[in-house]
C-alpha cells in the first residue's frame, strides 16, 4: 500500500514522463535495507526468522526491481534512450550507494 501511495504521489506531483517513483522507493527500500541489515550484522537483537521477514517480506515487499525493469523498458520502447540510460545507471548506483553508506552509519554507531 505504501509503494503504491508513493507511485500515486510521485505521478501527480511529478507527472509520467519519467518513473520518479519508482527510483525513490527502490532508493528508499536500498536504504531501509542498509538500516535493517547494519542492525542485523552489529547485534543479536532479533532471530533469523525476523530477519527474513524484514528483510524479503517488508522490504523486499516495498521496493520495486520488476518496476523499475518495466519502466526502463518503456522509456526505452518510446525512445527516450537517454532517459532509459539514465534511469537505469541512477538506480542501481543511488541505490547501492544508499545500502553502503546507510550500513556503514549504523555499523559505526552501534
């Protein structure tokens, strides 16, 4: 409900031309997922079941890779190559960038 509420916001205040959305939930969720897994990696506070279910059911439940492919594709498929290109590359590099160093934070402060 909340990625969809997030998709719905980002079209009205954003428009469609390009998946404005998509790129913050899956920036966001690499986010989350750099919180939940820093925690995880620096204490023993939860079981291995939480884990997983934080981790593929809540988070992997809110971000968007199938999105995110599809939205490139059609960026792509109306030829806004550039746009397909650059959508693609910001995802994955924010991303990552986003899990690292929101890891590495919670690393050094737990």
């Amino acid at each position: 409900m909340l990625r969809y509420s997030v998709g719905m916001l980002s079209i009205r205040v954003f428009g469609t031309n390009f998946p404005y959305g998509t790129l913050g939930i899956n920036v966001l969720g690499s986010a989350l997922m750099g919180i939940v897994v820093g925690v995880f990696t620096t204490t023993n506070l939860t079981s291995q079941d939480t884990k997983l279910f934080l981790t593929t059911g809540v988070i992997g439940g809110f971000t968007t890779f199938s999105t995110f492919s599809l939205d490139a594709a059609v960026l792509w498929e109306r030829g806004q190559h550039l746009a397909a290109a650059a959508y693609v590359v910001a995802s994955v590099i924010v991303s990552l960038m986003a899990l690292i160093l929101t890891m590495m934070v919670i690393r050094r402060h737990l």
